[in-house]
C-alpha cells in the first residue's frame, strides 16, 4: 500500500508573515526595495517548494473562514509546483455542485489530475447565517450527500438529471474532453458517529485529527466496519501535529514551550518516524503533518522524519 | 480620456487561422501531429503540455503588448475562469482576469471571499463579466431553473450580498433569494479593492441590475448607430435608475497590413464552411434579447462571403468561422483603428478585442492597431 504524506498549509497560520499590511518596517538606514506585488502568497509558494523539494506528495489546505480561500490558494500554487497534489478543504456550502465539479474538472485538466476535494465540517448556525446558508441543522448530512452524488454525477455521465431537496439538474453531464479528467479523491473528517456515518457512504478517504492511539483504532475499526455494511471500502487519513528535533529532550523542550497538542507527537526523528510507522500499521495511508513555522519544520520533516519513515515502512512491508 | 483594452483567453480551445475550423489548439480535437497543447513530441506521444500552457502563452502576449487584460468566458463545454486566473495568476504581472460568471452559480459569501483571496494573489486584478442572460435547457444543464425576470433579480440580490459582506461588519441581508445575518468578510479579505463589475444583458430587467451594480455595461458588436444608440439609452436609463453606467464593445477583429488581405482571409474561410453549417445560421434556442439581437443581422441562406457585409468593415458572418456573436471588423490596421474610434465616438469605453488565433494576433493587435488608434476618436469628438 502506497502511503501519502502531505504538509498542511494553512492560510490562518503565522498571520503576521509575508503579510504587507503586517511587514515590519525594516531599519531606516536600510534601503527598501520591496515592491507592491509581493506578499503572502509568496510565502505559500515557499511553502509549496519546500514540501516538493523534500518529497513530500501533496499539500493540505484546511478550510479557514478568516484567511484565504482554499481553492483558490491550491489554484495559485499548482503551476508553481509541478508533482505535488492539492488537497483543498471547503464546506459544501460553496454553491451549486454543477459548478464545484466544473471547476475541479478545470483544476484537474490543467494539473494533471492533483485536485483533492476535502469537504470541511459545516460551521454552526450563526457562522451559516453570516455565510447565506440557511440549511437547517438535520438538513446539513443530506445536502453534504447531494452534493457530492450531482457532482460525481455530471462528471461521470451524460445525460445527467437529479432532483433533490438541495440540487436540481437537467440534461447535465460533461462531454468530451471535459469527461476525461479524473474526479478529485474526496476526503471527509471527524470522530462522531454522523460523520463516520457519511464517510462510510461518500468518502474515499476519511481523515481523524488530534486523537489517542487507542481511540483511533477503534474509530479506524467502526468505520471500516460500517463501510463494508455498505459495500465499499474507505481508506484513512491522519491529520498529526508533531515536534521532532534531533534528540528527544529538544523536542519536549519545543513542545512545552511551543503548548503543543497532547496528542502531538513529540521526540527525536526517528522516534515521530516510528510513532507514525505505527500509525500506518492500523489502516493510516494519508498523513497529513502539521508543523509550525511552517517553512521551517516543513523541510526539517522533510529532511529527517520522511525518510525515516520510508524506511521504516520498507522494513515492514519486506518483513511481512 | 483613457480606454480600456482587453483581450480574450480563448477556453474552448483555439484554432491555427479563421480558415479552418478544426479547433488544433487545445483537447478539444484528438492530439495529433500538428495540433499543439497537448500535440505530439519527437516520439509521436502526447507531448505532456496541457490547453493551460497555451493560455498561459495568450495571455503573456496580451500583457505585453499592451491589453490590460483579457475575458475569460464561460459555457458548459470549456474551462473555468475561477480556475484559469489563479492557475496564472503568479506568472503573469500586469493582466486583468475578467471572469465571466452567472451568480447562481455560487453561494455569494463564498464567491466574495474567493474574490478577494484572488484579489491577493494578484494584487487586484480581477473584474467580473456578470452574465445572467442564456436561460431555457442550458441553465438548467447547469441545475438553475429560474425564470429569465427573476434572475435578474437575484442577480441584483447576489451582487447585494457580495458588496455587503465586503463592505460591512455585522451584515445584515434580508431578500426574497438570500438571507444574512451578521456576516461580513474576514478584515484581512475585506480589505482588498471590490473588483470592477462587467455588466450585459439588453432588457429591462437587466438594466434596473446595472445601474445598481455594474460599473460597465458590455455589448456585443452591433451596427454603429444602433449600438450608439443603445449606448445612449443605456447611460441613460441606468443615470434615471442613479446609477452611471461606461460602456463597452466585445469584438472580433482581421486586422492585416492591407483590407484585401483582411477580405482575404475571410473568403477563405467563409468558402471552407460546410452547407450545413452555413444552414444553422439561425442559432440555439436562447431567451437573451441579446442573442435576438444579433440573430436578427443573420440571413437564413447566404451563398458569397460579401452578401454578409453589412457596412464597410464589418462583416456578420462571423459565427460561421468560431463561436460566438456574428459581427465583427475586418480591414487593414488603419481601417480597424477608425472603426475603433469611431465606436469610442458612440459611447465605447472600454473594449474586449480578440482574433483568432489569440495568441499571435494579441501581438498583431496590440502592435499595429493600439497605436493607431485615437485620431479619428479625438477628431470627432472635437467635431460635436
């Protein structure tokens, strides 16, 4: 089993950098030559690099109301990276699934199909109202469901028609050479049992977050089961803080100092490494790591924790 | 007075020369040697470059010679401009991405802040081209069933919430298409420049929306004294509705170094048209007035490319050689430019130019007829 590892990068993170408005005025007897068009988005470019010069496979983009969109930031970053792909999160909320689904077909054509469609948790009712998104709260399931069945329906037959309670369409369905683009992986998160619900039934890949080791089995083992209830089978994804530094004591240094996640893996490469390896051994085949500054600790994961890990999954697949 | 210069980033591919209609640039007609983006390498395998290398290219030779931007159309069948301007928002500098789209297609909230993230990424250079004509089966191919008055109105209702939550914290919306209740975008988004609103669509429906929202009232190439005169009643209209309204043109041209050459092309092409196709002149069901409008300059059967001139330089059987509106300007580069003026003398403020292929005539365009222009624009408008 192949394992892809992304880096998450977030718009809302280390606000301050790259941010014009926010630039530090530098020493006046310094000379200032920075023009009007660089900014923030040149750091996400950095970003970018760094996770594709050290082979990292793709991007996470998290889904953050109060920062850049997603999908437009993955959109500005493809051509500037040419393996990685692009898993953008966003609530299905944005709009007509006619139109999501012709623009990843337009994302997919473009970027030799590196487009993941990350469908982010709905927000709570006063963030919806504030958004134009009166879908009632029992509502939120169904519209997440015909949202992605008129999307993957206009993309995979012609004539398409569907009649829901959120989406309606007639005659749809895209042609050639529109068709010929591959559907984005769709990805789903959350613990609750509603969400494990739905991934069993729409995800390809359903992503855990910020959890013990023994709670993810279990969750892993609930929605393995319930997928196969329904005759498919979802593979699974791990959003996972870690503070991995040359030995152990720096790393618990860093994560006191920094006020980590309890459930960040903390340690020494080759410790995250192997806690990661026994991440993959439950079923994890996406991991997506977190890591701040996020330049940074990109290429020192990149650098030290991904080949430790590569290798560590070699050894098991060859003992196997 | 300055003049705004678009081109056009051609999204349903693009084709070598108005002679033939074989769309070789692009996948819209299988890979072959001689088409390029994807086309062949030494080995005769697809070569690896995608349809947006090409636009990439058009658009690179739009900024350079001059364009300040180029619209980037929509229809079922073609990329997306909310894809293809942050894909090239990074290798461009200068060039403006007007996207061409229909409101209801997004929630508004989220199309504000995609709007705002691309605003960002470009250091503002994103316009919109709001469409809300077309209507019939093809809206609801893209699942929108409204009736053609009432997307006008939500189309002033989207762009209502759109602005709201760009302008204001704690915006509240209450309309009969959206609600919203304290919304407003994150004040990192909000802080960039609402992007310039490209308006079309010739009812009055359309009209009560511009004068709301549009800063520019787009219209396809007509015969000049009836486009003079919709330009006029336009401004004036939308000024009574408290609105002010510029005013621009979106047209084809064949600008070479002499008119025969430009009537050269054109005959070509004309006489490489099937009969059938030449038959079908009339066009698809659409409930656009604008459609109507330019339906009407079309005769059912024509036999000679020269029965379709219907003033000097303009010649309407455009629609023949490419998608898109009928009329366009063919002549020599001084010829062109006269016309040109002569448009910007009725009204035009703006224009959005393109010839076919897009990428080698943005050069041609931008090089031989941009210069010329304004002599005749100036005389006349010294003469009223």
């Amino acid at each position: 089993m192949t394992i892809d590892i992304y880096w998450q990068l977030d718009t809302a993170a280390e606000p301050a950098r790259g941010e014009r408005s926010r630039h530090r005025r530098i020493a006046s007897i310094a000379r200032e030559v920075r023009t009007a068009t660089q900014g923030r988005f040149d750091y996400y470019a950095q970003i970018a690099q760094g996770a594709a010069q050290t082979a990292f496979d793709g991007l996470f983009l998290p889904h953050r109301e109060e920062a850049d969109d997603s999908l437009i930031v993955a959109a500005a970053l493809a051509r500037e990276v040419q393996r990685l792909a692009l898993v953008a999160q966003f609530p299905a909320s944005v709009g007509s699934a006619v139109y999501a689904a012709k623009q990843a077909v337009s994302f997919q054509r473009a970027t030799g199909n590196r487009l993941g469609w990350a469908i982010s948790p709905d927000a709570d009712i006063a963030a919806r109202a504030g958004g134009a998104d009166h879908v009632r709260e029992e509502e939120l399931g169904a519209r997440a469901e015909e949202f992605l069945a008129v999307a993957r329906g206009v993309h995979g037959e012609s004539p398409f028609s569907f009649t829901g309670r959120h989406f309606e369409v007639q005659g749809g369905g895209f042609e050639v050479p529109l068709n010929r683009a591959a559907f984005p992986q769709v990805f789903f998160e959350g613990h609750e049992e509603d969400e494990l619900d739905l991934s069993a039934r729409l995800a390809d890949v359903h992503l855990f977050r910020d959890t013990s080791f023994p709670v993810l089995r279990e969750r892993i083992e609930t929605l393995d089961a319930a997928a196969a209830r329904h005759g498919r089978t979802v593979r699974f994804g791990l959003i996972q803080e870690i503070v991995a530094r040359e030995t152990g004591e720096e790393a618990r240094a860093e994560a006191r100092r920094a006020n980590v996640s309890q459930h960040a893996l903390v340690g020494d490469y080759a410790a995250v490494a192997d806690e990661l390896a026994a991440r993959v051994a439950l079923g994890i085949s996406h991991i997506i790591l977190i890591g701040s500054p996020s330049l940074t600790e990109v290429y020192r994961s990149g650098q030290h924790v991904l080949p430790r890990l590569r290798a560590r999954l070699t050894e098991t697949r060859q003992a196997a | 007075m300055s003049i705004d210069f678009y081109w056009r980033l051609p999204t349903h591919g693009c084709h070598e020369s108005l002679r033939h209609s074989a769309y070789d640039r692009g996948d819209w007609s299988p890979v072959k040697a001689g088409n390029v983006a994807p086309g062949l390498n030494r080995n005769g395998e697809d070569d690896g470059y995608r349809y947006i290398d090409h636009l990439a290219e058009i658009a690179k030779a739009a900024e350079a010679s001059g364009f300040i931007g180029g619209l980037i159309p929509s229809f079922p069948n073609t990329d997306d401009p909310w894809v293809i301007s942050p894909l090239l928002a990074r290798e461009t500098k200068s060039f403006r991405f007007m996207i061409a789209f229909q409101p209801g297609f997004l929630n508004p909230v989220q199309a504000a802040r995609m709007s705002a993230t691309l605003q960002r990424a470009t250091g503002g250079r994103t316009v919109f081209n709001i469409i809300t004509g077309g209507g019939g089966p093809s809206q609801l191919w893209w699942g929108d069933s409204f009736a053609h008055d009432d997307r006008y109105g939500r189309t002033t209702e989207f762009l209502d919430v759109f602005k709201g939550v760009w302008r204001e914290q704690g915006f509240d919306y209450k309309g009969r298409f959206y609600q919203v209740e304290n919304g407003g975008l994150a004040p990192l988004l909000a802080a960039e420049e609402i992007p310039e609103i490209w308006f079309s669509g010739s009812s009055e429906a359309a009209l009560q929306s511009a004068a709301k929202h549009a800063d520019y009232y787009l219209s396809w190439l007509e015969p000049f004294d009836q486009l003079g005169d919709k330009f006029a009643r336009v401004k004036e209209r939308t000024a009574a509705l408290g609105g002010e309204q510029k005013c621009a043109v979106r047209v084809d041209l064949v600008a070479r170094a002499t008119e025969e050459e430009a009537w050269h092309d054109i005959r070509a092409g004309f006489e490489n048209v099937p009969e059938d196709t030449r038959r079908r002149l009339g066009g698809q069901a659409t409930d656009s007035v604008g459609a109507s409008r330019q339906a009407a300059l079309r005769p059912s059967e024509v036999k000679r490319y020269d029965e379709l001139i219907v003033a000097p330089n303009l010649w309407g059987g455009f629609n023949l050689l490419r998608g898109g509106p009928a009329l366009g300007i063919v002549g020599s580069y001084e010829q062109c430019a006269a016309r040109l003026d002569d448009l910007i003398a009725r009204g035009a403020d703006a224009f959005i130019l393109a010839g076919t292929p897009h990428l080698e005539e943005a050069y041609r365009v931008g090089e031989e007829v941009l210069p010329l222009l304004g002599r005749r624009a100036e005389a006349l408008l010294a003469a009223e």
